[in-house]
C-alpha cells in the first residue's frame, strides 16, 4: 500500500513539475536552459520519491546512488564465497596431506548449504 502511495505521489508531483515549467516557458518568464533544469529535476523528485525507502547513500557531490540491495546482495556473495573458500580449503587440505578432517570438511559443507538454501 505504502509504495502504492508513493508512485502515486511521485507521478502526481512529477507532472505538476513538468506542467508548472511549461506555463513557466509559455509565459516567457523563464530560460531554456532553466526551463530544461526544471524538468531533470521534477523527473529526479518523482524517482528518489518512488526509490526513497531502498536508497542507502545519495552523494551528489561524488555522483553516488547506492540501493539497499546491492550492499546486500554483495554482503551474501562475500558469504558465499568465504563458504566455497572454506570447502576448497579443508578438501585440498586433506590432499595434501595424510590426516582428513571430515569434521571441519562436514561443517563448511553445511555451512554452504544454509548460505544456498
């Protein structure tokens, strides 16, 4: 309901932004080039309206649009990886040498298994 709401409102304010720059234009009281900065910014006011609740980090200065779901999508694959690393790891471990360790080899396993599942 909430980003139902949302979208809503950013396409309500977006179009009055596009509209108001527009009578703005007819009339002669504004520039092309404001004209055209007053519509990137009504379109950006409607996006970060309808993306505001998965934004992590907006820096206008450097550029920089981070979403909550790519840091936590990387977080999972950094998991994951460790994961593969640790059975990598325990079975080339057994090859090298004499000893198995069919425990730690049984725990990375698992280990993966509750990180795929």
């Amino acid at each position: 309901m909430k980003t139902a709401i949302s979208i809503i409102a950013a396409i309500i304010l977006t179009l009055v932004g596009i509209l108001g720059s527009i009578k703005l234009k007819s009339l002669n009281l504004i520039s092309e080039p404001f004209f055209v900065l007053l519509l990137i910014c009504s379109v950006l006011i409607g996006l970060f309206i309808v993306y505001s609740d998965k934004i992590k980090v907006l820096d206008f200065y450097k550029g920089q649009l981070i979403l909550r779901d790519i840091k936590e999508t990387e977080a999972s694959v950094k998991e994951l990886a460790k994961a593969i690393l640790e059975v990598t790891e325990t079975s080339s471990h057994a090859i090298m040498t004499e000893g198995f360790d069919g425990e730690a080899k049984k725990n990375a396993v698992e280990k993966l298994r509750k990180l795929t599942t």
